[in-house]
C-alpha cells in the first residue's frame, strides 16, 4: 500500500522515520512518499520536502513567510493527487497539517494523524476541525486521550511516546570514544541544547554559554542541530571549554551531567536520559505576548506538563538571564537536587506507557486501511 506522510521538524522525522520502520514490519510491500528529512529517508521513499525548508516559528515569523507557506500547501495538495495514497499520516505540525486534513478529507482520502497537535495548550476551538476532517488519532501523552474523549468526546489511540522507543534503541557510545572524537578532556559535561530553528538558536545561545566562565570544573558541549550547518555555530564559540558536537545529540545526553535545554521536545528526551535540566525560552518580544494570551498552561516544559508539577526549572523570558541560569545551573549540580529529579524522571517514564508507540501505531493504521 502507498503511505504518505507529512512532518514539518526534527522531532517529526524522527518519530516519523520510526514509524515508517514499524509500517514495513506490518506491510513489507510498502511504499512511501513523504515531507520529512534525512531520517525519513533513510528509511526509504521518496521526499517531496526537508522540513528544513518548513521550519517557521513565532507568530511573526508566520506572516513574514505567509507566501511560501502558501506555496507549499498548493504544492502538497497537488502532489497528493498525483501520488494517490491509501493513507495520509500527518505527524504534528498543525498549522501546516489540519488544512491539508481539510482538503484531503473532502477529497476522500483516509487521514490518520499521529502525535496530536497540542491543542490542549492553545486553539482547542481546532477540535472541530479535527473530528471533521481525522479518521483516526494516535496520541502520545497520557493526558490528552482524557482531554479528547472526556472532555470532547472523540475517541483517540493512546500508544505510549515513542521517544522511549528511539532512546532504548540508540546504541550507546563509550566514553572514552566519544571524548577522543571530539577532543575533550576528563571534566563532567554541560549539554547546551539551544533548539533546532535558526531564530530560536540565536535568541538562546549567547545566553547560555554566558556562564560557562562561573563553571570551570565543566566542559561545555553544544548539541548541534541536523538541520544546521557547523559553520552557523561559530560566531558563537568564543570561549574555551566549549565544544560543537553535531548530530550525536543522544550520545552528548548520555554522557552529561546536566543539561540547559530550550523548551521542546529536546527537554522529555533530556529528562528520559535521567540528565537534570534547566528548560529555557525567549522568543521575540511580540510573540510572547500573543503567546502569554492565548496559551493556557500552568507549565512550557513536556516534562512538568505531563508530571503535573514543578520537577524542572523552566527559565522564560525575562527570567532566562545569566544571573538566574547560573543559580539554577548550580542546583541541579548538587547532589541531593539531582537525587530528587532522579525519581520524578522515573516516575515519568511510567506515566508515558512503555516501549512500543511505532509498532502500536503502525499495526493500527495498517489493520484500518486494509
């Protein structure tokens, strides 16, 4: 059968390229055409799309790009009936995905959607247009199936978050590898994970490494993202002890001590890797007030989120300075804050459900098509 699949960042290819692995396990004569990246293709297929050129963040950023989005929505619609799929899996990415959902449902084809669009956080009103226009919901945090089906009487798959899948499958590096790699030495590591969009990488970068001067016992390790180029870093590595290390997030993860991380997917990946965090944000001045006006969320962070509490710092705004960064930084270097850290992640874990989303998820969108 055709599969085809539409994700619009670097947390969408991954889940993405896992699912698509699942989908062939299901169905071995699989084909798939999709908007994704370099994961995805590494799976197979054929890319219509790098989400590199998709990735716009803020309300003002949107407008500013309003003409090529529009440009990509009249290009997937047409690529859509060319290639004639069984099914259309949109994974997140909402603003782009729920109309193309629109069109393609009143054009007849199946729509499933993976990894729902957190409408819980803001736009609820979109629940109309997801029960219109959604086939089938695969949901990956435990509260939204009691948010659709409870409170908007829509019935949801939940399957587990399939991070934990992808984190049990990375292959652990040594140490002592990894440091040769990368020319580091013996001191415990600061991983700097400062997001995956240009705009959101230089608003939080500087900020950051300004305290690795009040850390000298530590080395600094920027996480690059796949999506950049190494020479887009440079400007900003002007100290010593700070490093690049690029696309090797998880193996930076699995070696450090602690972590400053923009908010995002990045901060559950962070905390399921048991490395305590800092979660920050500063977005441009405009979009955060609209933001702080139409988001209804006690917390910013999937961790605190999903735990329903406090467990991490989260660092917003005015509040992501370097006064504040170095005092949080300092906490959760200490050994009695990271014990206690230590077992809200655990009881996090339990609260996602355990390994297996992709094959949950790909075994129900295959039963349904056939």
């Amino acid at each position: 059968m055709k599969y085809y699949l539409i994700a619009g960042e670097a947390s969408g290819d991954l889940h993405g390229a896992n699912l698509m692995k699942s989908i062939i396990k299901e169905d071995p004569n699989a084909e798939f055409r999709f908007w994704g990246g370099d994961l995805m293709q590494n799976v197979g297929g054929s890319m219509v799309k790098h989400y590199r050129e998709l990735a716009f963040m803020g309300f003002i950023e949107v407008i500013l790009n309003l003409f090529t989005i529009l440009k990509n929505i009249k290009l997937c619609k047409k690529d859509i009936i060319d290639y004639q799929p069984d099914v259309i899996i949109f994974i997140d990415y909402p603003g782009f995905n729920l109309r193309i959902a629109k069109w393609a449902k009143e054009k007849g084809f199946r729509t499933h959607y993976y990894i729902s669009p957190q409408i819980w956080a803001w736009k609820e009103g979109r629940i109309k247009s997801i029960k219109q226009c959604i086939d089938a919901m695969y949901v990956i945090l435990p509260f939204e199936k009691h948010f659709y089906e409870d409170k908007h009487n829509f019935p949801v798959n939940f399957v587990g978050h399939p991070l934990i899948d992808a984190i049990a499958d990375h292959q652990q590096i040594l140490p002592d590898e990894f440091k040769t790699l990368h020319n580091l030495d013996d001191r415990p590591i600061v991983a700097i994970l400062p997001g995956s969009r240009k705009q959101e990488i230089r608003k939080m970068l500087e900020v950051m490494l300004s305290v690795v001067d009040d850390f000298p016992d530590y080395q600094f390790i920027i996480a690059g993202a796949p999506s950049q180029d190494p020479e887009f870093y440079t400007p900003f590595i002007k100290k010593e002890g700070v490093h690049l290390v690029m696309n090797q997030t998880y193996d930076l993860l699995s070696l450090s001590n602690a972590a400053l991380v923009t908010s995002g997917t990045a901060t559950l990946e962070t905390a399921l890797f048991k490395v305590p965090e800092v979660v920050c944000y500063k977005g441009s001045a405009i979009s955060y007030q609209i933001a702080k006006r139409v988001i209804n969320l006690d917390y910013i962070s999937l961790v605190n989120l999903i735990m329903d509490k406090p467990v991490v710092t989260e660092l917003i705004q005015g509040d992501f300075n370097t006064k504040k960064l170095k005092e949080e930084l300092t906490n959760i270097l200490d050994d009695y804050q990271r014990a206690v850290m230590f077992l809200d992640y655990y009881d996090l874990e339990k609260k996602l459900g355990g390994k297996g989303a992709s094959d949950k998820t790909a075994h129900l969108i295959v039963d349904a098509i056939k």
